[in-house]
C-alpha cells in the first residue's frame, strides 16, 4: 500500500510511506465459546474488518481477542496495523512492542513499529527498527525502502539513496507503482543534492511506469523550473492539474512562471485559482500570502502602466 510523495517549489517535498499490510495467522487451537462468539472469531472477523477498511470494528475485535488472551503476539500485532491506520500512533507503537514480547523474530512487527515511528517524527527510532527487520530478513524491500525515508527526513541523503537502490535491486518481481514510487522518491533525494538531472531521470522512470499521477508530473515540473526550463515546467503543472484541478501548489507555481515570461492575464488568472484551492482547502495562511502576491502584481502592473502614460 503506497502513499505518494510531492515536491513543491513552495512548500517541500511530502512525504510517501511503503505500508506493509500484515496479518498473523493464529496457532491452531480449541475455540471455547464466550457469550456464543468463539474466541478464536475475535481474531478472525478483527482480521476479516482490518482488510474491508473496516478499522474501527477491527479494533473492537482485537482488543477483544486481547482480553481473552487469544493468539497474543498475532493480536497485538494486527492490532498495530489497524491503530496505524486510524493514526494512533502511540497506541500502535506499544502493541507492536506487546507483539514482540511474544514473538521478538517477528520482521513484520519490526516494520509496523518503525512506520508508527516514523509517523510520530522519531526517526533514529524508525531506523532502529529498519535495522532490526533487516537482521531478520536482509532482502526486505519495505525495510530498505522505509529505512530511505527515515535517512532523507534526517537530511542524509546519499544513506537514502544507497537505500532506495537495495530496495529496487531487492524487488524480485517489481511492481510498476512501487517501482515508481521509489524512483519519485530517489528523485527528492537527487533533487536535495542538487543533482537536478539526476532527478529528472527518475523522474520520466517514475512517469513512465505510472503516468496517472499528478504529484509525479508537478514534482517534474518543479525541477523544470528550478533548472529555468520555464515551457517544460509550464507543461508539466498542465499535466499535473489535469489530473488533480485542485493541488494549489501547481496553480501558484504556473502563475509566477507566467509573470516571470510577463504574460500577465494568465499569471493572474493561476493565482487566483490556486488562491481559491487554498481557501476551500482551509489553509487560510496560504490564501491570505497569495491574495497579498496578487495584489503586489497588480500595484506593479498599474504603477508601469501609470509611467508609460
């Protein structure tokens, strides 16, 4: 399960997670019946909701089969997944300890720990984890991949992409939207050395391996800019916003393109939009910076216009 990661002139690259989904097969054992559910059930259907998106009865169900002692290590490992998922992340990192206390080899709690790490900002402990998965499974794509994250947020970017290339050289059957999500990634972390070709190489990867997403074309477009390819960018923002109409920042980044190559209407008109996105988006501090470059443009405009009168 992957979550895609963008690059911004304005505001960063964001930041794209590889989620493991993994659920632990309980020993097979009686089920004695409690108030006419089997014990075992409680495992089984808080599984069964965990993979119909169902989260906040899958986790009525683990805790359930916690109560009753039911297959420990396997519920509290799940148990994290789901807490994951409904982002209590705390929450998530205990279980996936309470797993480990009855399982320690266990390389996928390893992974779900470090993810619920990361998610809090704790990323030394994230690599932690990473390392600890890895001792147990040394071709772990998520592990190599996950860990890369963990060493970009950290700014250590030549450990993020001797990550990314385990993980690409680990994938035995690639997957094309992994693949490409992985290369995005790469890119960011070429993108904040200062290696801007190299950026753009994964990019047309990533772009070709999966050429629906938006973030990817708007991440391009942004290198493209930041190289001074001004058409290409403007290009790119196009493509981007054909895909999502709402990504402000694409909007923003086009208009000061345009106002730069002087093509005022059509500056304007990009900031606007992008200043609307971010008012129904609710980022109110970006709407009013916006609404201020706007006017800034037009007092320039109307003050060159007052002086060739």
């Amino acid at each position: 399960m992957l979550a895609k990661r963008a690059i911004t002139m304005i505001a960063g690259f964001a930041v794209s997670i590889l989620l493991l989904i993994f659920f632990v097969s309980p020993a097979t054992q009686a089920a004695p019946q409690i108030d006419n559910v089997p014990v075992q059930d409680w495992f089984k259907m808080g599984v069964e909701k965990t993979k119909q998106g169902n989260y906040q009865l899958a986790l009525l169900n683990f805790n359930e089969a916690i109560k009753l002692g039911t297959n420990l290590a396997a519920s509290y490992s799940n148990r994290c997944l789901v807490n994951i998922h409904l982002k209590n992340y705390l929450q998530a990192k205990y279980d996936c300890t309470q797993a480990l206390q009855h399982q320690p080899a266990n390389h996928s709690v390893y992974l779900n720990r470090g993810l619920a790490s990361y998610r809090l900002g704790n990323y030394q402990a994230a690599i932690a984890d990473y390392n600890a998965a890895l001792q147990l499974k040394p071709d772990s794509v998520p592990a190599y991949y996950n860990r890369g994250l963990a060493y970009a947020d950290r700014e250590n970017y030549l450990e993020a992409i001797a990550d990314y290339n385990r993980a690409l050289s680990q994938m035995s059957q690639p997957d094309s939207l992994q693949l490409a999500t992985i290369y995005s990634d790469r890119a960011l972390a070429y993108f904040s050395l200062g290696n801007l070709e190299g950026a753009i190489v994964d990019l047309n990867q990533s772009i070709r391996l999966d050429s629906t997403s938006s973030l990817t074309y708007y991440n391009r477009a942004c290198v493209y800019q930041k190289q001074g390819r001004y058409q290409k960018a403007i290009q790119d923002f196009t493509q981007s916003l054909q895909r999502d109409p709402n990504l402000a920042e694409a909007y923003i980044n086009r208009g000061l393109i345009r106002h730069q190559l002087g093509d005022r209407q059509a500056a304007l008109k990009d900031l606007r939009l992008g200043a609307k996105c971010f008012c129904q988006q609710e980022k109110l501090i970006a709407y009013q910076k916006i609404l201020k470059l706007i006017e800034e443009i037009q007092q320039s405009f109307s003050s060159s216009e007052s002086v060739i009168a």
